[in-house]
C-alpha cells in the first residue's frame, strides 16, 4: 500500500526509498511493502495468497535507521502455509454422527439420514486453524432426532373388517359399509335370522339377538306356520305382540356353523321366547 500525497498537480507516492532511512532493499521480489502512515515510517510486508512474509513484524525508521534491523544475509520473503491443523481441535460429536476424515479435513453425516448441526471441516493451512460449516459450528456436532410418526388411532370400524357371517345362498346383502351392513332373505325365503350386523367398539361384530349366523330358511322350515290361525291372524304359544311377529328370529342355532340346523331358540324382540326343532 503506498501513501498518496497531492502536491498541487504534482502526484507523490510515499515508499521506504522516500525516507531518510531509505529503502529496505533485503526483500524478495514478491514480497510487497505496505506503509503504515502516510510518509512510510512504519511498514509491514505481504505476501500472495497462499503465503506468509517472513518477517510479520511492522518496521520503524527512527534516526535514520530501520527497526527491527535484519542482519546482513537476512531477506524477507514469502513462505508458503503449511501448517497442519489439530485434530483434537475439531469439536466432539454425539451418537449417531459419522465422521468422515482425511489429511484434507472431515464430513459430517447422520445415521438417520438427516443433516448434523456442522456438516464440514476444512483446514486452513495458512494459520492451522479449523473451518467450520454448519447451522452450529462451534459446539458439539449432533443429529436431529428422527420425527416420530403420528400415532394411528384405529379405529373399531377398522378393526372389524370385512363382515362375512352370513349364508350368500339364502341371504342378499341390502347394504354394508365398515361400521353396519344389512341383510334380507332372498326371494322364496323367509324369517332372516339378523337382518342387521354392527361393528362394536371391541372390533367385532355383533348380530340381533344371540345370534352368530344371518341366514334365512326355505318354505319347507314352517315352523311358524303353526302359529297361524284360520283368520290369517298368527297367534305363538308364548308371549309375543302378534304385532310383532315380523320381529321374530332364531338364535344361538345347533350345528349352525355346518350348515345343518337342527335346533334353534326363538328370539322376540331380544327375548327368548321358544326353541324350535327342525327335523
């Protein structure tokens, strides 16, 4: 750097050679002199990028005479950086960080993918400190936690399924979602066990009644035709609204399972009311 003095129009530029203690001839080529104030008493030397003057000190002309003064073979020159960084300088890093290393410096990962809070060092040799780079680059290296993923309330409807507790030969599905389904019996048939099935809150289904089948029985199954009076007015031998007949069932069916009823209960409104035998 050199001191501009404006005379006029006549231009100066403050070097060393302009002092009465003359220039400091002991320099490398590359080595540039750079003045301190504004008549170049005082002077430091730099170097290009990459290297460092041999000589950092700042010198002094003072009666005639530079200080520090160099010795007769000294030269001030560049020396190029080479100083090796620290390892045990890096901060420390947590669990779940990997640390990729080399004579260059290091990269930072995590075990889960994510980015650590420093994700690169890199030496700088000029003066063998650590480059750092990073959200946070000045404490210990760590990993994000991985997010944990929502909690999946399931719900009973979920649960359930797809109902199939039903006779698809004697049985015609009306409607059926994942909470409810109804049923009717098919053309000919008659007395539908359930016409209705419920998704409960446990996560199974339930039928009306005890029962645990819907199917529907033939015109040879009469057994209820016995309850019909001569006026058309069905009349049971136990107590049940005649109002209500429609409301009859069976339940809790012998070798239902198998196909091959033998014997079920009557159910009434939710109520046993007889057991009926299919020979």
């Amino acid at each position: 750097m050199l001191f501009k003095v404006g005379l006029a129009a006549l231009t100066v530029y403050a070097q060393t050679s302009s002092t009465e203690c003359g220039e400091i001839t002991q320099v490398d080529s590359v080595v540039s002199e750079e003045c301190q104030d504004e008549f170049c008493y005082k002077v430091q030397f730099s170097c290009p990028g990459g290297s460092t003057p041999s000589h950092l000190n700042t010198f002094k002309c003072k009666k005639g005479v530079w200080h520090p003064a160099l010795g007769a073979n000294e030269l001030i020159e560049c020396v190029a950086n080479d100083i090796d960084c620290s390892y045990d300088q890096l901060p420390s890093i947590s669990d779940g960080v990997i640390a990729n290393c080399n004579d260059a410096g290091c990269d930072y990962s995590c075990e889960n993918g994510l980015e650590p809070t420093t994700i690169a060092a890199s030496c700088d040799r000029q003066f063998g400190l650590w480059n750092l780079t990073g959200q946070n680059s000045s404490r210990k290296i760590r990993c994000p936690k991985t997010p944990k993923e929502p909690k999946h309330q399931m719900r009973a409807a979920d649960k359930c399924g797809e109902f199939t507790g039903f006779d698809e030969n004697t049985v015609e599905e009306v409607e059926c979602n994942k909470k409810y389904c109804t049923y009717r019996c098919k053309e000919g048939l008659h007395h539908i066990t359930s016409s209705i099935a419920k998704c409960t809150n446990g996560g199974g289904w339930t039928l009306e009644g005890n029962t645990q089948y819907i199917r529907c029985f033939g015109l040879e199954n009469t057994w209820h035709e016995s309850w019909k009076r001569s006026d058309g007015i069905y009349r049971p031998p136990f107590g049940c609204n005649p109002d209500a007949i429609r409301h009859v069932t069976l339940a809790d069916c012998v070798n239902e399972a198998k196909g091959a009823i033998t014997q079920c209960n009557v159910i009434c409104k939710g109520k046993v009311i007889d057991t009926v035998n299919f020979n």
